[in-house]
C-alpha cells in the first residue's frame, strides 16, 4: 500500500571522521524512510569513494542498513556525487540500491520532476566543468578503479587536500548554480519542478520559464550540523532541519 510520501536528501559526506553523522543516517533510515514510498539520495553521500573493493567498515555498516530499508520495499534510488562518482553496480548491488542517470526526471505524485546532484549546473566554475568533464569518461573511471587500492587511497587524500585549497580562493557566486542554467536545463526536460544538492545552501527557489509558467528549484541541505530532507507528497513540498542527535 502506497504511503503517499517520498524522500530526498544529499551531500551527507559519511566518513569514518564523523560518526555522528553516520549515526544521523542510520536513524534517519530506521525512523523516517521505512514509511516512505521511496527514498531518493541525490550525490555525495559519502565523502569520497575509492572503489567498490574497499572493505572499509564503514561502506559495510551503510550498505547493510540500505539493504535492511530496501527489504521492507521501500525502494532506494541513488544518483552520483562529484565525490562518489565511483560508486559502482556492485555496491549498488550489495546494498540494494537503484542507479539513476545523472539527469532523471520522474513522476512525482503527477509532478514530472528532473532529479540531479547540482555539480553540473555550476558552469561559472570553469575549472571544476573542466575536471568533470574529464573524470566523467568511463575510460578515465576504469583506469583509475584499476590501481591498487592504497594508491587509490593516496590519491583520493590528495585530492581533499587540493579540493580545500581551491575553494578558499573562489567566491560563493561561482561555487552556487550559474541562474541562467537552471531554467535551460530544466525547459530540456519539459519540467518545472527541479531537485538537486551539491551547494549546501537548502532553499526553495521559484523561478519562471520562458513560456512565462511558474517552477520551483529544491535546494537539499548537507548535514554537516544538521540533517536535512525533503519530503514530498502529493500536495506537501517541505524541507526538514534536525539536529544530528535526533532525527
């Protein structure tokens, strides 16, 4: 029987340096979304992803209660970060996730929806466009999960390290979506109704066309201090904030 809501959330970033946020997700999966009619995670759900041969306890502990939400058929849809691009049907397999293409657009309660991680949208960042476009080939991807394991790790601390670095010296305006994009991409998928996560600034924006109809573009939080989801019904489009203690 349908449960009349569905959820979204993104950009948790789990890591074994924060258990409390793990700790957050895993409440979050066993308090909210087991009456949810699907949950959708739209990118970053883990701070970094090095491939799915890495047995770290972490990726373990997420996928085994991933898998736990899925067997009480509550379906989990996942769409890839810039951080876990690398997230591959294997995982996706042992945890009972659904692969979604970088741009899915679904009905929604009879709202079509375009669904996406938000990296995209942000083209006044010229250099992180052009490192996307480049770790974005599959011949790219395969040559990287390739490498041994520990090197895979080297190269992902590297490239934390020079991720920081590079953000301290770009203004919010080029890290946020570029406006003009946003009614482009979303007149490409005949929708007016758009999710998506990647900035960390949680919103509700509302915007106009060009054929003069009305949209609105939902921003998901990051749950860095708080958690933060979407739920969505057929008449209740609503952001929740919670502290990370309690969901």
């Amino acid at each position: 029987m349908a449960k009349g809501h569905s959820l979204f959330i993104a950009d948790l970033h789990l890591s074994e340096q924060r258990p409390d946020i793990t700790a957050a997700f895993l409440l979050f999966l066993q308090q909210k979304a087991t009456n949810a009619d699907a949950l959708y995670i739209l990118g970053d759900l883990f701070e970094v992803w090095i491939g799915d041969d890495n047995p770290s306890p972490l990726l373990t502990e997420v996928a085994t209660a991933i898998q736990a939400l899925t067997a009480q058929a509550v379906p989990v849809y996942f769409c890839h970060g810039n951080r876990d691009f690398l997230l591959g049907k294997k995982f996706a397999k042992r945890s009972g996730m659904q692969l979604l293409a970088p741009l899915t657009v679904i009905d929604l309660y009879g709202a079509p929806t375009l669904l996406m991680h938000g990296d995209s949208l942000c083209t006044l960042d010229i250099g992180y466009q052009k490192f996307r476009a480049w770790w974005d080939q599959k011949w790219w991807q395969k040559l990287i999960l390739s490498l041994p394991l520990w090197y895979r790790q080297h190269l992902a601390r590297k490239a934390r390290r020079v991720s920081a670095m590079d953000k301290q010296g770009k203004t919010a305006d080029i890290m946020d979506v570029t406006p003009d994009e946003v009614p482009k991409v979303m007149e490409q998928h005949q929708v007016r109704r758009l999710i998506h996560g990647h900035t960390h600034r949680p919103a509700v924006h509302q915007l106009q066309l060009v054929d003069g109809s009305a949209a609105q573009r939902y921003v998901l939080g990051d749950w860095y201090s708080q958690s933060s989801y979407l739920d969505v019904s057929a008449d209740r489009w609503q952001l929740h904030f919670h502290a990370l203690s309690s969901v």
